[in-house]
C-alpha cells in the first residue's frame, strides 16, 4: 500500500514542520511527501489519487483545516484511506476520528490496513462547501475570524501566548455581538429562533478545540445534528460554555438540540460561518442553506 504525508506548514501556527522534522526520522517504511503551498492545496494533491489503481493511505498532518482539504479530495474513492498526525491547534479530528500517535502505529495499520466508510458534511450557496467535524454560523464564527484577521495573534505566537489572542476576542465578541433571528426547515416542519448566538451543524461531537458541543454525533449514520444556543444573557452564555468541555450544555433551556438527515437554515441578517473551524465567509441574510451528509462518502482508517 502506498503511504503519502500531506503536510500544511503554516497548521499549529507554523510549528507542523518543526514537528515533521522530528517525526520522519521515526519513520522505517516507503512513503511519499506533498506539501501544501495554499490555502486548498491540500484537496487538489489528494484529488490526483483518484486515479491511482492501488489503495492509498493518505495521512493529513495538520489540524482540522488540513484534514478537511484531504477528505475533501479523498471523499468518492475508495481506495484512499485517510489517516491524521495530529499539527494544529485545535485538533478536533483526532477526538472524533482515530489520529495516529506515531510513525510505529502507521507502521502497524499498513500490516492490516482496514478502513470504515464515514460521512461527510455538505452545504451550498454560490459553491459546494464540505465539514468533516461541524460547520456553524453567528457568535463562535466570528470569534475565528476576528482571531484569523488579529494583527497581534502572529505577536502573540512569537511570544509564546498565541492562545490569549482567543481569551481577548472572546471578550471583545461577547460584548459587541448583534444576536439574529434563525429559521431552521426539517422534515417538513419550521421553527423560529429570536436572539441566537450561534447554530451549529455537527458530524462528530466536538468542536472548538475540545467542546462536546454535541454528544449524540455519530459520523456514518447518515445523520447530522443541529445545536442553536438562543435567548441567553452573555453573563450565562460564559456559563453554558463552561459546561460544553462535559457536554452537561444540553441541560440547559436555551440549548435546542434537532437530529436529521437534512437541516436548511435562514438567518435574518449576513452572519459569520466557518467550516470545521476555518472562516467560510458570510451565511446570505434571508436565505435558506441546505445542509446534508454528501453522497460522496470517505473512508477512514479503521480503529
Ligand atoms: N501553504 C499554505 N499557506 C497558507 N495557508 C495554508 C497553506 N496550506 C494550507 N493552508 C490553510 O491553513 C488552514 C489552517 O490549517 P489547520 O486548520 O490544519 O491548522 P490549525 O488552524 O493550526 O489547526 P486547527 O484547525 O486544528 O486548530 C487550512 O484551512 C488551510 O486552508
């Protein structure tokens, strides 16, 4: 079987390639290198496999970015089986999907390589999006992108504290945030949500660096959830997000869990989206987006 790494170098904040260095040393087994030099880079080295008559092991080595440009292009073949090292910063994949701890347990899979079938989260507006882990919109979104955009977060990086750069628009977002109005469609039924911070849309239950925003997501179910956080003062939203780490959130009222197979969302107003952490730009004011696992499966390595 062939193995190639699929490197992001700017994933951890620079530091995936400090950290490659000292992992390929560990490595006694034929592989193949690619790096990704742009931003969806990653998707188009992994589309190039479609072709390739033999199975593949593809292992993203990066953060939840990185893992969703390769399943993007490893999603409809196959014969790509997609492995992790995890390099970010958030790391959520590896909590939802297996991560390798090292080179001699890559060496161990590639002796008995099985994989499962997992699905893959897709939405469209002016183009087909993907998610792996969870893609939502309103208060954490635009938390990444204020982050993503900091002019002190490179700063902050050199000095050792790039995690405050969270801590401070954490704050700053609380405190400026304009709270939208949130249709949802599912199965035929509507139901309005007013002052919402956020919604999101999960395949697996974590998100955000560790918060089991939804413990009832299974990744090859066919089924996504939706959580909306609404009508909460900022004092408790600070208090539901202390409870999301245990997944205890759901206890409370002004946390809306929903299940389904296809979710369409309207917000009142253009509000920030990401996409397993990364900014996707702006949900359209008053339009319906569609959300739904993509017929195009991916395979995991199996664990
Ligand atoms: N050469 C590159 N230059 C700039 N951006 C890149 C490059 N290669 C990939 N990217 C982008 O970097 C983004 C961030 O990568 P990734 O999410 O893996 O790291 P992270 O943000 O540190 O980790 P996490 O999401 O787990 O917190 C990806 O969304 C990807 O589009």
């Amino acid at each position: 079987m062939r193995t190639i790494f699929v490197i992001n170098p700017v994933a951890g904040n620079g530091n995936s390639m400090k950290k490659w260095q000292k992992f390929k040393e560990t490595i006694h087994f034929p592989y193949e290198l690619a790096v990704s030099r742009y931003s969806g880079h990653a998707t188009e080295l992994v589309r190039e496999l479609h072709n390739s008559p033999d199975p593949v092991l593809v292992v993203g080595f990066g953060g939840d970015g990185t893992l969703r440009e390769v399943i993007d292009g490893a999603a409809g073949a196959p014969q790509l089986i997609v492995g992790s090292i995890a390099a970010g910063s958030g790391n959520d994949f590896g909590r939802g999907f297996h991560s390798f701890a090292d080179a001699g347990e890559i060496a161990t899979f590639l002796a008995n390589p099985e994989s499962t079938r997992k699905d893959l989260g897709e939405f469209v507006d002016d183009k087909t999006h993907h998610f792996v882990s969870s893609s939502g919109i309103g208060f954490d979104a635009e938390i990444s992108v204020m982050v993503n955009r900091s002019r002190i977060k490179r700063w902050l990086n050199r000095i050792g504290m790039g995690k405050l750069v969270y801590f401070l628009y954490v704050v700053i977002t609380l405190l400026r945030f304009r709270l939208f109005c949130l249709t949802v469609e599912l199965e035929g039924e509507t139901v309005h949500y007013d002052k919402v911070w956020f919604a999101t849309v999960n395949n697996q239950p974590y998100f955000g660096g560790g918060m089991k925003i939804s413990p009832h997501s299974v990744a090859d179910d066919g089924i996504l959830e939706l959580t909306v956080v609404n009508r909460l003062s900022r004092l408790k939203l600070l208090l539901v997000f202390g409870t999301v780490f245990s997944g205890k959130h759901l206890r409370f009222k002004e946390v809306h869990q929903l299940q389904g197979k296809k979710f369409s969302l309207a917000a009142d107003r253009a509000v920030y989206r990401h996409v397993d952490g990364d900014s996707a730009g702006r949900t359209p004011g008053n339009r319906s987006i569609p959300y739904y696992v993509s017929k195009n499966e991916w395979y995991s390595v199996n664990k």
